[in-house]
C-alpha cells in the first residue's frame, strides 16, 4: 500500500507561472499609469477652460464697468 502513494511535487511556483505573473504585473502598472495620465490630462484641460472662462468674463467685466461709468 505503500507504494501506491505518489509523491507530489511541491505547491510552490513553477516558472511558467511566475514570469505569467510579472508580466501580468507590468502591464497592469502600465495601463494603470496610463489612465491615470489620461484622467490627470482631461482634469487639467479642465482646469484650463475654466481659468481661460474666467480671465475673458473678467476682462469683460471691467470694459463693461468702464463703459457705464
């Protein structure tokens, strides 16, 4: 009965696996940074519209005020 039992490699990592694995990891790190730099990009053309809104209401503004007065 004894002989009947196989022994069993161990539960560790093979090879195959491992590189799967980093690789998995490194595209992973690479589409995240990708997103992030497209999320960070259209918040800052945001940022931009808004400011350069702001800038043409102001001067706007003060023509307009200088006018009346």
């Amino acid at each position: 009965m004894a002989g009947d039992i196989e022994k069993r490699k161990s539960g560790g990592l093979r090879a195959v696996d491992g590189i799967v694995l980093v690789a998995v990891g490194v595209v992973g790190v690479i589409v995240a940074f990708w997103v992030l730099g497209a999320v960070a990009g259209i918040l800052w053309g945001l940022i931009k519209i808004v400011i350069l809104v702001a800038i043409v209401v102001g001067i706007l503004w003060l023509l307009v005020g200088r006018r009346r007065s």
